[in-house]
C-alpha cells in the first residue's frame, strides 16, 4: 500500500501539508491549494519548494493527516489505515 502527500521544501526540512491521497495525480491537483494556503500563514513559503512526496508506511501503521488538511476542509482521507 501507498499514499501521496502534498509536501513543502524549505531548507532540509520537508512538511505533509495535505493528504494523504490514493493516487499521485489526486495529490498533484491539490499542490497550487497547499502552496496558496500555506503562503496565507507564513508569507515566506512563497520561497519554498512544493510537490507531491510518496510514502509507503510499515503495516499496521496509520498514516496521519496532512497539517492543513482541517484548514481547507478536507476531510476525505483525513486518516488511512494501512492494516
């Protein structure tokens, strides 16, 4: 099992900003929607790199959900369970 997450860049330090989501394209037409929000909380972000980032989590892990994912009112896949 895997599931996509749209991620920022700043420095080495890399964030899930929203997902996780089924597929990569479903991620990928949500990067301009995290890149938008996340530059409304820190103007600086407008500096940062954005894109879509693969995980594959251990079984039995739950993936937990993208740090902006209640900001923008998504709720589908807010949590995934990868039993």
């Amino acid at each position: 099992m895997e599931a996509f997450y749209v991620t920022v860049l700043r420095g080495r330090a890399t964030g899930c900003l929203l997902g996780p989501y089924d597929t990569r394209e479903e991620a990928e037409a949500n990067v301009d929607r995290a890149n938008r929000a996340a530059r409304e909380l820190d103007p600086w972000c407008g500096f940062d790199a954005f894109g879509v980032t693969r995980v594959v989590p251990r079984p039995g892990r739950v993936l937990p959900a993208g740090y902006l994912n209640q900001r923008i009112g998504l709720v589908a896949n807010a949590e995934m369970s990868t039993a």
